[in-house]
C-alpha cells in the first residue's frame, strides 16, 4: 500500500480562511463535502474550461500563426510569432499565481472565486477588441500583455473550482467532464477559426494583384469577426459558470493585511509537496509537446507537406473534425478506466501514443499520414485530458487551493512560451540550412522528447486515491 501523499493532509494553516460549513458543496475544513456532485456541478465547473479551451486553442494554433504570416510574411513569422507568444509569459504566470491566492482569502458575498471570474472576463474584452487594429509587433505585444493579464484575473481563481465545490470521491468523473470540455474546446475552437477566417477567400489565382488585394482586406475582416465571436462565447459561458456555480462566502477572516497576502503569494514552498512537484514537472514536459506541435501545425501544412495558404485551412479543419472525434473516444472511457488501474498509469499509456502519432507527422509524405497521425493524437490527447485535472486536484496542498493551482497552471502558460521560443528557433535554423519545411518535421522528433521527459517525470509520483482523503 502507497504512503499517503504530504499534499492529501487535512490540518489547516495558521492564519489561513476556512470556507463555510453550511454549503452544500464547499469542504466543512476537515476534508469532508455535504454531498455528492450533481450534473450542475460538473457542468458548472467545465463549461468556462471549454470556453478557455475555444479561445486559446484557437488564438495559438490557427488565429495568431496565419496573422503573423499575413503581417510579417515567410521570412519574417517564426520570429514574430516568438516574440509575440513569448511576451505574454511573466504577466501570465504571475497574475495567474497573483490572482488565485487572492481569491483564496477573498471574503466577497458572491464568493471567493466568482467576483474574479467576472470581472476577469469582463476586463478582457478590451484587447480582443483592439487585437484586429494592432498592426506593428509592438502594439501587438501591448495588446497581448493585456489579453494575458485580464483573463488570467478569472482563470487563476477558477483553476480551484473543482478542489472547492466536488467531492475527492468524485474527482475521476469531474476530470473527465473538464476532460471532454477541453477536447472540444481545444479542437471546436481551431475548427471555427478555421471557418471564420476562410470566408470570402479566393483561392483561384490567389498570386494576382486583385485577388490578393481582396484577400488581405477579407482578411482583415474576417479576424475582426472571429476576435469578436471569441468576446461572445467567453462572455456568455462565464455567466452561465457565475449561475451553475453554488459558491459559499468565506465565515472567517484571515489574520493577514492584503499588503501580507499580496507578498506572500509568490512564496510557495514546494518541497513539503514533493508529488506535487513531480506533477508540475510532467505536466510541463507533456505541454511542451503539445506546444511545439500545435504551434507550428498549420506551418507543417504549408511548408512541409506543400499546400496553400488558403487550401492549407482546409487541411487543418479536416484535421481537426477528425481528432475531435478520436479525443473523444480517447476521453470517455479512460476516466472509467483510471479507477480500476490509475490516473498515473492511463497518463503512461496517453504519452505513448501522443509519441507515435508525433512520430507519424515526422515520417509523414503525404497527407493520409499526416491524417492518421492526427487521429493517433487525439486518441492520447483524449486520454491525458480525461486524467489530467483528478490528479492534480488529488495532490494539492487543501488550505490555498488556487495559489498551488496556479503553479500548477504555469506548466501550461510557461511551456506556450518556451516551447514556441525553441521551436521556432530550432524550425528557422533548419528550414535555413536544410530547406523550407524539413524544420517542421524536427519538431515532430522534439516533441517526443518532452513527451519523454513528462512521461519519466511521473514515476515518483504517489498517486493520491480516495481513501487517501478518508
């Protein structure tokens, strides 16, 4: 039998708020919940992750790429989209951490996570808004920062949802719910981006001075219109998050200043959490491989397999239709199976396969490869998903939740940096000296190796059950 994990102990810490005992949901301070998840439950805390899956799923593999092409051209993109993802890192990781130990200690009527959820996505609008009239790198990076900094005010926060309102009994099937909104999102959001920004494209004589003239004004458009229907859907799915979610208002106050918890948000031990830890470093590994694929998949498109700009569109929405529906199949079975063989075990075999289909897109020579491997992928893809939130839930310290969230998250906000830094850095120098497209195919080995290293980065971990919580 495993030794329970540091992380899974129950005693609260000096100074720190408990949560009302008289929710029907929220833990009683001893680890113990009123009752069971409902639908609304789980409902209430994955709809605005399937709405966050849409937007930046979207934003880094379709939307930002094919803008950086139309603006900066092919000598000029891989730089460019570098710059421009690796800009949003510092403000990302720390509002997220920032914002997320504040709504620990938040006291609001409405509760601690629902007032940040708000205005956080409301303040957001702004720099979608202004995103299609930002033309030069630098009001580019502004516009970035922004968008970073006033989503990652709701997103921090959010990220405890799961640990406050549902039962360690119930965490399996919760991460399954986040699971399958996230395949939806991080694949239905590329696909309408896809349709949105295709309108109108002519794609017959796309080389002519008038055609391409007309492209690049429909362009312009057709971005203003899909930033637009992003501002929508994060909108209409947070208030329906604020409604589903029945958050309780802390009863007790802590003994520190707002001054004392703004300065004590980026101390973080992490040494008493060792499984913790662990996670944190896989899950990092696992991103970057993501990253490096996802980022750079619609340049693998044009560049290395040879198709158009605008056919290369279609391509990815083929993509797309395709591993949204193998995520899927991927997703629904694996949350089942993660109770009878672990969530440890069903990560193992997600990164194996997530590799075989990173080594199919390498050896690929024509597009039915490439179409098998994406299938492959969202198969893994599907899988980690369905695991992903239970495990991190199971192994964070109980007392401030949304701060060690937010550690948590940086393992997806910093590889969205870092890998496109070394990606499109490793892509420029081989595309250079070996020829336009051969860069891309060495990212699809790359991104092996950080499957590697998320997957290695597992074993120490001691996976906290339900018991554990007893």
């Amino acid at each position: 039998m495993n030794e329970p994990s540091l992380s899974s102990s129950t005693e609260p810490l000096a100074g720190v708020p408990t949560v009302a005992s008289s929710s029907p949901l929220i833990s009683t301070g001893t680890g113990e919940f009123q009752r069971s998840a409902t639908i609304r439950d789980y409902l209430g805390i994955s709809l605005f992750w399937l709405a966050l899956s849409f937007f930046w799923g979207a934003l880094l593999t379709i939307a930002l790429p094919d803008r950086i092409g139309l603006l900066f051209g092919d000598t000029g993109k891989d730089a460019a989209l570098t710059t421009l993802t690796a800009s949003g890192a510092g403000v990302a990781g720390l509002s997220q951490i920032l914002f997320g130990a504040l709504s620990d200690g938040s006291r609001s009527r409405f509760g601690r996570r629902r007032p940040f959820l708000f205005w956080g996505t409301l303040l957001a609008m702004a720099p979608l808004l202004l995103f299609p009239h930002a033309h030069v790198l630098a009001l580019l990076l502004l516009v970035y920062a922004l968008l970073q900094l006033s989503l990652n005010v709701a997103i921090g926060p959010y990220n405890a949802l799961m640990h406050d309102l549902i039962p360690p009994q119930d965490h399996g099937t919760a991460s399954a719910w986040i699971g399958v909104a996230g395949i939806i999102g991080r694949i239905g959001g590329p696909l309408v981006a896809v349709i949105l920004l295709g309108q109108s494209i002519i794609s017959k004589d796309a080389e002519s001075p008038v055609v391409k003239a007309h492209n690049v004004a429909q362009s312009q458009t057709n971005f203003a219109t899909l930033m637009a229907t992003f501002a929508i859907v994060l909108l209409l799915i947070m208030l329906a998050t604020l409604w589903l979610v029945r958050e309780r208002p802390l009863t007790t106050a802590s003994s520190a200043s707002v001054s004392e918890r703004v300065l004590g948000t980026f101390q973080v031990p992490l040494k008493p959490y060792p499984d913790f830890s662990w996670l944190v470093l896989s899950r990092f590994g696992i991103m970057m491989g993501i990253y490096t694929v996802s980022n750079f998949l619609l340049y693998y498109i044009r560049d290395t397999l040879g198709y158009s700009n605008e056919a290369s569109l279609g391509v990815v929405k083929n993509f797309l239709i395709l591993s949204t529906f193998t995520g899927l199949l991927g997703t629904l079975p694996s949350g089942a199976l993660s109770k009878r063989i672990g969530r440890k075990r069903v990560l193992y075999g997600a990164n194996i396969i997530c590799m075989a289909a990173g080594l199919c897109f390498a050896l690929a020579n024509n597009l039915v490869v490439a179409y098998v491997a994406a299938a492959i992928f969202g198969i893994g893809f599907g899988a980690f998903a369905a695991v992903d939130w239970a495990l991190a839930t199971g192994l964070l310290p109980p007392n401030e939740p949304a701060k060690y969230m937010g550690v948590w998250g940086l393992s997806d906000t910093i590889s969205q940096v870092v890998a496109p830094l070394i990606a499109g850095s490793l892509a420029a120098l081989i595309n250079h000296s070996m020829g336009a497209g051969v860069g891309y195919r060495a990212l699809m080995l790359l991104a092996l190796v950080w499957f590697l290293v998320g997957t290695l980065a597992l074993r120490p971990i001691r996976e906290v059950t339900h018991q554990d919580h007893k």
